[in-house]
C-alpha cells in the first residue's frame, strides 16, 4: 500500500493491525509527500499513519485548504491504538486536543476553513459541555473566529435506558476560520427554487405571490403618504417583473402598519426598521439559485448495523456542505483524525484531493479498502 507513510520513528507493534500489505516508511520527509501528492492531481487518499500532533508539525505552513474531522470522543469509546479520548480527566482531554488544533491552524491556508464535529459526554450525572469548552479554548486562547454552530440532528437515537433524563440525539458541529476573509462559495450549497409561473397573464412568484395583496394593502393603507403610495406601486411593479425575469425567486414586500419590521423595530437596531420609516416598505428578495442551508441539519448517521468492520455513526451527507462551501475546486481536505476514512469517501465524490491521519494502522488499511477504486 504505497500511499501510507508512518510518521513515527520508531514503530510501535501494537498498532500495526492493518493487513499485511501496508507498508511502513520510517523517517519519511512529508513535506515532500504532500506536494508530490498535489501536484500529481490523483483523487485517491494520501493515508499518514502516526499521532496526529506529530505528523502535522512536519507538514508544510498554509498547505492545506480545508480540514473536517470528528475526533475521538472522551470517555465514551476504546479506539484502536488509544491515543486521544482515554485521557482521566475531561480538562486533559481538550488540552490535547485543542493542541493538535493549534497545529492544524499553523498549516491552513489563511483563507481556508476548519469544520470540527464533536459529541458531549456525561460525568457524574452532568453533561461535562465539552464541545462548547473545546469551541470557547480555540477563540479565546487560540484566535480562531467561530462563524456557525451547526446543530447535527441525528434523527434517531440510539439505545437510551435512562429514566431521568431526554434522549441525546444531536451534536456540534462548528465552522472555524482563521481570519475574516476567507473562502466561501454559497451558490454551491444553495438549494434549487422552484420556479415563477404566469396565471392569467400575471406573474405569480414560486410561493403564490402575485402582488394582489400588496396593491389592496397600499391602497387602502392609512399610514403612507399619496406619494409613498405611488413609490410604493412602481416598487412592487419592478419586483413582479424581476420574478418573472429570473432576477429574483420571491420576494416578501412589509409595508408600514401593515406589517412590522423583522429583526427589530427600533430604528436604532434594524435598517429595515429605518427604512420602514422613511419609505414606508422595504423588500425581502429571494436569491434566484434558491436558499442557503440553515444551521440545523438532519442527517441519518452512518448506518453500521451490516458491517463486519466498525464504522463511525459520523456520516459522508455531513460533510458534503462544508467541503462543497468551503473547500475550492482543486484544493486538498486533511481529517487529521480520519478512521475509516468518511471525510476522504466524501471529498474523492466532490472532486478534491485529500489527505487522513490517523494513529491507528488498523483503520488506516480499512480506509484504503474504501477508497480503493479512486485513481
């Protein structure tokens, strides 16, 4: 198995557990891997085999262009070839953990983003809040920026004997990045519209609106002005002739004493607000590439119930928009604790390179089996 590499110098026989065609190197210079990996534009995995904090210290500064992974739980599983998640005390657990991070911040590229999912765990009765604490250690020690806190909805949960509490079906995952500026395309993650139609040879937008109940509403308002009413008529004329140009999807038209501002209405807080005063109607437009996906994400996890191998519950679907949004076309994903190899499966079914560590060797060789038909 050519593409593995061992980072450590000195192999430790407990954790060579993978078939018998992987290959150890000792003392490789990974810097040099990864760039013949890049420029040799093939989407088949590069698998590093070592601790995570170690391999990444050799790996070249601003290399890489996205990271996702889903690193091992504290308390809660025995993964092969221990490591991270078996520490005794939660504190020591994000410790070690949020260093691989700094590491991993060292070798993003200034506009690339970092995608962490984490689960809780519960001591003595409490849920320890450990994705939040692992979240709040990166901004404030590290300077990390964190732009959403995606809330993975599992749909099902698991088996859950307890009797004094709510079922735990959902976890974190958050989006980091290291400065305000970074690489972001969200046509790509936008779903399809549905499409204006013309009834009676009027305009009627995906949603059923067809400005009938604007125009009543305008001329029977007591709060705008005859000339605010007449800005107000051409407005909305222009906005059902975007719709059926395809420049906008929909539009939603607030119009003073008839609708309240969104958001706020102080003046002070919205410009919508502002703009309600002033103008007496504002707009909602709807982009015509359709909506952007919400922060709440329902997701099955990876069904693991007809494999001999185990398999992370942390599924492809999750990191399909983050790697799609986040991820250019041509740049390279690293999962510094890649397993069996979810994020690599996902970013080779997006087109982009990438590149899995793990300390595990029996997991690496399952995730080369997964990613064996990639060229």
């Amino acid at each position: 198995m050519d593409n593995v590499k061992n980072a450590e110098t000195t192999p430790k026989p407990e954790r060579q557990l993978a078939p018998r065609r992987l290959r150890s190197v000792i003392e490789t210079d990974y810097a040099r891997e990864v760039h013949s990996y890049r420029s040799g534009g093939r989407l088949r995995p590069l698998l590093l085999l070592g601790d995570a904090r170690l391999v990444l210290d050799q790996l070249p500064s601003s290399c890489i262009d996205f990271a996702m992974t889903s690193p091992p739980y504290w308390g809660k599983r025995e993964y092969e070839g221990g490591g991270i998640g078996q520490e005794n005390d939660y504190r020591e657990f994000i410790h070690h953990l949020t260093d691989i991070f700094l590491a991993l911040k060292r070798v993003l590229k200034p506009e690339g983003s970092f995608w962490l999912n984490i689960g809780d765990t519960y001591q003595d009765k409490g849920l320890a809040g450990i994705p939040w604490r692992v979240a709040l250690e990166l901004t404030d020690r590290q300077g990390w920026i964190l732009r959403n806190s995606v809330i993975w909805n599992k749909v099902k949960s698991g088996m859950d004997n307890t009797k004094d509490r709510l079922g735990n079906i959902h976890e974190h995952v958050f989006h980091f990045v290291k400065q305000s500026k970074y690489y972001y395309d969200t046509d790509a993650i936008r779903s399809k519209p549905r499409e204006a139609r013309v009834v009676n040879g009027a305009v009627v937008s995906a949603t059923g609106v067809s400005g009938v109940r604007y125009k009543r509403q305008i001329e029977l308002s007591t709060t705008l002005s005859e000339e605010e009413k007449r800005d107000a008529f051409k407005a909305l004329e222009q906005m059902l002739a975007d719709v059926g140009a395809g420049i906008i999807s929909d539009f939603r038209m607030i119009i003073r004493g008839q609708q309240r501002a969104t958001h706020s209405d102080s003046e002070k807080v919205s410009g919508r607000a502002k703009e309600l005063r002033d103008r007496g109607f504002y707009f909602l437009r709807y982009h015509p590439n359709g909506s952007k996906p919400a922060d709440v994400w329902d997701i099955m996890p990876e069904d693991t119930q007809r494999r001999e191998a185990h398999y992370a519950p942390y599924p492809a679907d999750l990191c399909r928009i983050p790697i799609l949004a986040t991820c250019p076309h041509g740049g390279v994903v690293l999962d510094p604790f890649c397993g069996t190899g979810t994020t690599l499966l996902a970013a080779r079914d997006l087109g982009r390179q990438s590149i899995g560590i793990d300390i595990s060797s029996h997991y690496l060789g399952l995730a080369e089996e997964r990613c064996a038909t990639l060229l």
